[in-house]
C-alpha cells in the first residue's frame, strides 16, 4: 500500500461524509420550510427580536 493511495481514500471519504452532511442538512431544512407550524424566526420581520431563537 503506498502513501498516496492512503491519502486518496482519505480525501474520498472525507468528501463523501461531507456530501452526505449537506444532503441530510438540506433534507431537515426542506422538512422545516414544509411545515407551516414550526414557530418564526427571530429574524423574520413579523417576529419580535428579543424573542428566544427557534432551535435553542
């Protein structure tokens, strides 16, 4: 095994698990965007901004 196989399979999975990051990501914002009952933003412009943030 040489070094520079090594270091291609680690650039490849690090490319695959930052592609599946950014695809589970993108599902869970396309559920949230989806659902008209999730509460607003506190930087919505009919929202108050001292309010607490949606996701603490």
């Amino acid at each position: 095994m040489d070094f520079t196989f090594l270091i291609v399979i680690l650039a490849l999975v690090t490319m695959l698990a930052v592609i599946v990051f950014a695809l589970v990501s993108k599902a869970k914002v396309e559920k949230r965007l989806a659902d008209d009952d999730n509460p607003k933003s506190t930087l919505a412009t009919d929202k108050a901004s001292d309010g607490t943030p949606v996701d603490v």
